[in-house]
C-alpha cells in the first residue's frame, strides 16, 4: 500500500508540536541553553525541533512501542508492551508474523494485534529510511493512534544489544551489508 505525500506528511505533522520545543522549556531537545552559547552553529532556533513530553491516556500505563528496523525495502518491526510493568517484547516481519527473535525485552505471552495504522507506520519508516543502510524509527501507539515517532536512530544500543537467535543476528548484518 503506498500512501499519499500529504497522507504521510499529515501522519508526521499531527504527531509532532514544536510549540513546547523551546530553550528552557523542560523538554530535553539535546540543545540546551548551555549547549547554544558553546557552539555558534547552533542558535535559539535549533530547540524547534519534533518533540513534545509524552501523555499517556492512562497515568500509569506507557503506550505501546513500535520500533521498525529499516534495511532497505526489508522491514523488521519489533514492539514493546507493559513498559514498566512487565515488559515484553515480539519482533514481526512485514505481515505481522511473529518472529522468534529476542534482543533485550523477553517475548510476549499474549498475541499482539495487528495495529489498523501498520502500513502508515511502515510507509513513514521508509521515507526516513532513504537508502542509509539501516534506520530504526520508533512510534508510540495507542488505541491505534500514533502518538508520537519518539526516536529515529542509526545505531540502537550502541549497535551491541545482543540478539537471539545468533542466525538471525547474521541474517541482519546481511541484510545491512545488501542495504548499502
């Protein structure tokens, strides 16, 4: 399924408020005041970036993480439930089967859905993506909804999380190597 440029680009834009991205605000946008007078390439304007403090629907339950493992047109996703509590963790191929694979969290006892905006998430994955070789984007969800894309990174874990089983550890790095 491909998405339209303003479909994506609404998803984008509704999960992201710069308006409590300023200096100051409390809000870690990894430029703090400190940092702007250090550094001239960064000025006041840097701290407008896509973030804003994360509200739960429940004050004691974190929404579900979703982290998608982009390696070219291959995506892997991995979610996280019960953050906090008990968390688990299933890892998915693109049609939502559940793969027996573990990096740091153990596996899910109960089924995850399916979420309904699964290809909206893969389609934004993708577009961040952008032939680097690998990106992870993570997006928090919650009765369906997209909360927020909370982190997009190169190397999650500092690229040394362990994953289990060791041939699907192999199968990414391949998939890394294919990527490039």
């Amino acid at each position: 399924m491909s998405l339209r440029d303003d479909e994506v680009g609404e998803a984008i834009h509704n999960t992201m408020d710069s308006s409590s991205t300023k200096v100051g605000s409390g809000v870690d946008c990894h430029a703090t005041a400190a940092a702007v007078s250090r550094n001239d390439s960064l000025d006041s304007t840097l701290p407008q970036s896509p973030a804003q403090p994360l509200e739960s629907a429940s004050p004691y339950k974190a929404p579900d993480d979703y982290k998608f493992h982009c390696f070219g047109k291959r995506v892997f996703s991995e979610t996280i439930i019960d953050r906090g509590s008990n968390t688990r963790c299933t890892f998915f191929d693109e049609a939502w089967n559940p793969l027996e694979v573990k990096i740091t969290y153990d596996f899910a006892q109960r089924a995850i859905e399916k979420p309904s905006v699964l290809p909206l998430m893969l389609e934004i994955s993708r577009r961040f993506f952008d032939d680097l070789g690998y990106l992870r984007c993570d997006f928090y969800l919650q009765e369906n909804v997209i909360l927020h894309i909370g982190e997009l990174t190169f190397t999650p874990g500092g690229g040394v999380l362990p994953i289990s089983p060791r041939e699907f550890d192999k199968t990414l790095g391949e998939l890394w190597e294919i990527a490039r």
